[in-house]
C-alpha cells in the first residue's frame, strides 16, 4: 500500500492534512529454473559364470522448478571412450547415437514442476570391465546450458578355472589372484580379492565445492594458515620491540648531546 499526504495550504481542507491511499500489488516474473541429474546403475547379465556382461543403464533427469513452462532445445550426452558402440541401446525420445554421443532435440515445452526423463544403455563385456564416466550438457531456452556426469564401474563376477592359480588374468577379467590376497581396486583402494578374483571398491564421494577434494587437505591447509597467522604476528611484534628500542636510543642520545653542549 502507498500512502502520500500533505498540508492544504490553502485551507480548503481543514486541518487535516489532505491524503491518497493505493494499493500496490507486485508479483513474481514468472521463469522456468531447470535442474539436471544423472544416474547410472549396472545390472549383471550370466553373473558368476565365465562370461558375464555387464548392463549400464543411464538416466537423465531434467526438471523444470520454476513457476512457469520452458524449453529445451537440446541434450547431448558424451559417452566413455571405452564404451562399444554397436552395444549402445534402449534410447528412449528417438535420440540419435553417433559419433559417441547421444543427442535428443524437438521437446516439447516443460510446464513448471514437470520432468523429462530420458534413458539408454550400453553393455560391457569381461574383458573391458573398468570405470565408465559419462557426462551430459542440456542446452535450455535463452541458450543457457546445465550439465551432470556420472560414474561407475563395469563390474560382474567371473567364475573361470584359473581364479585361484595366483596368476593375475586380465584377459579373462581377473582384477587380483588369490583370493583373500590384498589388492588394489580400480578406484587406487585397497582392498581384499573376493572368490570371484575381484577387488571391490566403490567410488569415491564428490565434494561439494571444489575448493578442497579429501580431509588431508583441508588440514594440510589449515596449518598454513594457522601458521601463516602466528608468524606474522611475532613479526609484527618484534618489529614493534625493535622500533621501539631504536627510537628509545636516538632520545637518549639526543638528550646527551644538549647536555654536552
């Protein structure tokens, strides 16, 4: 509400001062605000046999959190360098696989609160079990772009006659031999080979800020600045003894002389 008054100086309106009251209603510009998320999960195809394949399926999640309806105009997502591309299926929105990439595009408007959910496959099998990171940039209306990424390990047990023969074969998806030895995962861990001759591990956590990625180092840099603070304050007070001291003896001195004189 707006409310403006004044003195009639003329006197017409008594001696209450003259006044307009309006009311001002301000409403919220109504924008879409986008978020995206991916999520990748496995799923073991002949586990524990001698040729298993691992199944990964990627899910794209992109919401529209605003209060009013928005548009993407594209999503293309970059798969893992190591991943087969014959193998690549179950694309959902008629995406279009080339080149290592899946590109989605024609969506319809997003009204606000809704999702588009999109999804695609791939398999691996033994003998490239490893780490598979894949990322995702949506491209929204205004040209302004969200991205996520997700990783996981292509991992399924394999049971084959040489697990156990203390020799380490790769070739048929052995990650450590014997079993019960110490070993290192794919993740730098260490860790303990299962029966199946893996080394299991799971991935490490993502830091909300970039600043400082594991504890080691927010210590580490907490000591220097700490002792970055201490140092600088012994030098700002031994400076201080030091001036002091020096200014001290140029009065004593001074006063020697006029004495002398």
């Amino acid at each position: 509400m707006l409310q403006i008054s004044w003195k009639d100086k003329l006197g017409i309106g008594g001696e209450k001062p003259c006044k307009v009251v309006h009311d001002i209603v301000v409403r919220e510009r109504p924008v879409p605000d986008w978020d995206i998320e991916k999520v990748a999960k496995e799923e073991c195809i002949d586990d524990g046999t001698e040729n298993p394949i691992s199944k990964i399926t990627n899910t794209i999640t992109i919401k529209n959190e605003g209060n009013e309806e928005g548009i993407i105009q594209k999503v293309v997502d970059t798969l893992d360098a190591k991943v087969v591309g014959s193998t690549v299926s179950g694309i959902t929105e008629a995406g279009e696989h080339t080149n290592g990439k899946i590109t989605w595009s024609g969506f319809r408007p997003i009204p606000a609160g809704g999702t588009k959910v999109l999804r695609y496959s791939y398999t691996v099998a033994k003998d490239k079990f490893d780490i598979y990171k894949n990322s995702v940039i949506a491209t929204v209306e205004g040209g302004s772009t969200l991205d996520a990424g997700a990783t996981i390990e292509a991992r399924c047990n394999v049971v084959n006659p040489s697990c156990g023969d203390g020799n380490l074969d790769t070739a048929l998806g052995e990650q450590c031999d014997p079993p019960g030895s110490t070993c290192t995962n794919a993740y730098g861990e260490s860790s303990v080979c299962t029966d199946s001759c893996t080394c299991p591990g799971e991935p490490p956590s993502i830091p909300e800020t970039g600043i400082f990625d594991d504890s080691r180092k927010v210590v580490v840099m907490g000591a220097v600045l700490l002792f970055t603070g201490i140092g600088w304050t012994w030098l700002s007070s031994t400076y201080k003894l030091v001036n002091g001291k020096l200014v001290q003896r140029r009065k004593e001195n001074f006063e020697q002389r006029v004495v002398k004189r």
